[in-house]
C-alpha cells in the first residue's frame, strides 16, 4: 500500500490530480506555483530537470524533519556528497540564506539543493534570511537547468518560523522567478500547513 501511495503521489505532483494550480504571473508562457500534501522525498516531475529543496542546517550533513527524511530516501551517498562541499568556515559548509545543490542518488529527482533556512528567534532578521533561501535556492536551480523545483516549509518544524508569515515569502519569492523555472511546487506535511499556503496563494495569486 506505501508503493500505491506513492504511485499516487507522483501523479499528483506529475500534474495528473489533486493539489492547487496557481499562475506566477500573467504574462503569456508564464510559471505555474502548485501545492501538494504529501512527503516530498516522492515528489518527481520531470527525473531529468527537476530538484527538491532540502530544509538544512549549516554543517550539511543531515538532521531531523525533513532532512532527515531526505538522507534516508537518498541513501548514505547523498551525506558523502554533502561532506565533500568545502567548508566556508570551520564546521559551515551552508550559511544561513545560502544553498548548494549535490546529485540526489536514490531519490526520483536529478538534483538535491540543500538551503538553510534562519532559526526563527535567533536570527536578527529572520525575515531576509527567509528570502534569500528562497531566493538563492531557485537562483541555484535556475543556472542548473532545473524546470521543476518542490520546496518543504523551510524553517516551519524544528526552526519554528511562523507559517503564515513564511508563506508570504515563500509565494512572493516565487513570483520572481516566473520566467525562468516552469513549475515551482510546494509540499506541505500537514493539512494545516497545505491551507495556509493555499490561502497566501489565493490572496497573491491568480488561480489556473
Ligand atoms: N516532506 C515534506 N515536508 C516535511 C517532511 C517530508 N518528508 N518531513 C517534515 N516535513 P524541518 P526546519 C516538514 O524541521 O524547520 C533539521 O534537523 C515539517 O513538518 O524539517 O527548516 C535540519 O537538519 C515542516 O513543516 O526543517 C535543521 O537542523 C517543514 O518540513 C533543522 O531541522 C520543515 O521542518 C531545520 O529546521
């Protein structure tokens, strides 16, 4: 029954059913935001353009939450990778607000690109470290030829980013790559989360 769910799930995310399509902005030819329920180590499009966005932390060699998840999923090659991104200072290969992408192993996916998202009450501005994640992360897909990138609620689990106000920023840093990535995916882990970004989604966006 975990590989009907999953068959499902993939066909969900392929575009086949369920979840909420949105326009990232009106002009012709334009990117589509979609959001799904769901566990994103299954999410795939596209094997050969497509990447997930892992919730990390600064060292980049796994964790809890969705990272965890993430490793398992990929198998111990991905934490091998990851060990093999140099070091910008001792102990951080990823600074806050930074990304870096590595292959993604077992996962369905090409590309993994690792973010780290801000530790809600311990950054100054939370709010700019949450963008630039956002930001640097569909930049990094962007150079790669990424077409299809699924994001998780970076910083909304163990980080405690308050979720509402991270939706905002999520949708509104997606608006900015429009042009560039065909389809930016969120996969949410709850339905509480799933109808809060449908809800910022509908607030910013126009509904396919
Ligand atoms: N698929 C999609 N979303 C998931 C999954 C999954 N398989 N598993 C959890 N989530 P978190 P953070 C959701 O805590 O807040 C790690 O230890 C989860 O419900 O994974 O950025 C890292 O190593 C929540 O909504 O990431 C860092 O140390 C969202 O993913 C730290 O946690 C993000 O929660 C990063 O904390």
């Amino acid at each position: 029954s975990s590989i009907l769910a999953a068959r499902a799930f993939s066909m969900a995310a392929s575009g086949f059913g369920g979840g909420d399509t949105f326009r990232l902005s009106a002009a012709p030819g334009a990117g589509a935001l979609k959001l799904h329920k769901g566990d994103i180590t299954l999410w795939t499009v596209d094997g050969a353009t497509d990447a997930i966005v892992n919730a990390a932390n600064e060292r980049m060699l796994g964790g809890g939450g969705v990272d965890g998840a993430i490793h398992r999923a990929a198998g111990s090659e991905l934490v091998e990778a990851c060990r093999k991104v140099p070091e910008v200072k001792p102990g951080v290969r990823c600074p806050t607000g930074e990304a870096r992408i590595t292959p993604a192993f077992k996962l369905p996916v090409s590309r993994v690109i690792h973010t780290v998202g801000p530790i809600y009450d311990m950054d100054k501005h939370p709010e700019v470290s949450l963008k630039n994640a956002y930001e640097n992360s569909l930049k990094l897909a962007k150079e790669n030829g990424i077409q299809y990138i699924a994001f998780p609620a970076i910083s909304c689990g163990i980080f405690r980013y308050p979720p509402e106000e991270a939706s905002k920023i999520a949708v509104s840093t997606a608006q900015q790559f429009s042009d560039d990535i065909k389809e930016v995916h969120f996969v949410l882990f709850s339905d509480d989360l799933y109808e809060i970004w449908r809800k910022t989604a509908q607030e910013m966006l126009s509904q396919f």
